[in-house]
C-alpha cells in the first residue's frame, strides 16, 4: 500500500487534525509499504479498526471511510495508545466500481487517505502533556528565568511566581498565551518548546 506523506509544521504533526498547517515541512515521505499480514476488523480492546496491517513487527490501523468519517473518540483512541492509523475515503466511489477502481484508490494512491496519527511523528515532533482541565498545572520545559522574566503584571504575580520557581505553567493563563503552545485537544497540550528553541527568548508580547 502507498501510504501518503506526514506533514509538520511549526513542530506538530498535522494528524492533530487541530492545528492550521503553516509553511510545511514534510517530515515523512510518501512510500509504498509491503505488508507481511492484513486482518480485518480485529477487536483491539475497546475499538475494532477495519484493517489491522502489519510490516515488519509494525501495525497500522486503517479505517474505511464510505458513509460515516471515524469519530472522534476512535480518533483519540489512537492517540492515546500511541498507534499509528490512517482513514481511507472511498465515499465518492460508485457502489458498481471495479475491484481495479477500488484497488487504485485504496492501494495504490496516496490522494484520499489521512492520518489520523502518526506515532513516529509525534515522538520525533511534540512535546505531549496531559490536560484533564483547562485549570491544572503542568510542568514546563522553558528556563526558570524565562517564567520569571515574563509573569503577568496582574493580582495573580505572586501566584505565578510560586510556579514559576517550580518551573510549571498554568495551562489557562500561561499556556494559552505562550507561542510555545500549539494547539490544544481534548486529552492533550501540544508544545515545541525545547531548551534548544528557548536559549533566545525575549519579554511579552513578543513571547517566549
């Protein structure tokens, strides 16, 4: 199967399906991969993907979209197991199409399909917290001074302060305005910032 490329920009894989893609970089090209095995719909826990296929020891998980896209729960699923899966849209074929109309589409092109996670992306690309609520603490990689250089000039400083010598972030009020921050999901805070991309950092409101 042609798998198509994954695509980063600005450090987050665009399988977040929450990011608006800027300037991007392919990090993974598109390649056609030999499967050793292809099962269909075997129960993986709580989920049953379409196709389970595997190369090499590695699964892919891959969805058949025909009337209905995979929903959003499955799509976390994914995510939070950290295992890669891809959607197929086959839904504009004609129900008559030809098993090579269907085998085009399915096997040998890159154009309808989409990640709905990549594993090897997201490690090489995101810092991943977990966000239960909007109102928890989480700890964060820039410098100390960096936190502390930039509190907020507000009733909450010395607040701020306190975590900023824990070196940890509120997510709602710290986060929300760090350029560092991505986008954020349901379950996750997704965040590029590395000791590597922080050593310059300058004062609000440039941000970090």
């Amino acid at each position: 199967m042609v798998l198509p490329e994954v695509v980063a920009s600005d450090g987050l894989y665009c399988g977040s399906r929450c990011y608006e893609p800027q300037g991007n970089d392919i990090v993974y090209q598109s390649k056609r991969v030999q499967f050793d095995k292809v099962e269909l719909e075997r129960d993986l826990g709580r989920i049953r993907p379409d196709i389970t296929a595997t190369a090499k020891g590695s699964a892919l998980y891959i969805e058949i979209k025909v009337t209905h896209a995979v929903d959003r729960e499955k799509a976390l699923h994914y995510e939070r197991e950290d295992k890669s899966a891809i959607e197929i849209d086959v839904s504009d074929l004609p129900r008559d199409a030809s098993r090579d109309e269907i085998k085009q589409r399915v096997v040998d092109s890159k154009e309808n399909k989409s990640w709905l996670f990549n594993a090897l992306a997201a490690g090489r690309l995101t810092t991943c917290k977990r966000k239960d609520t909007a109102y928890r603490f989480v700890g964060c990689p820039l410098p100390k001074q960096a936190l502390l250089d930039n509190l907020p000039d507000n009733g909450l400083k010395s607040a701020a302060r306190q975590r900023a010598v824990r070196g940890q972030a509120h997510v709602l009020t710290d986060c929300l305005y760090c350029k560092h921050a991505l986008c954020f999901t349901d379950e996750h805070l997704y965040c590029d910032a590395t000791p590597e991309r922080t050593k310059g950092y300058i004062k609000f409101p440039g941000g970090f």
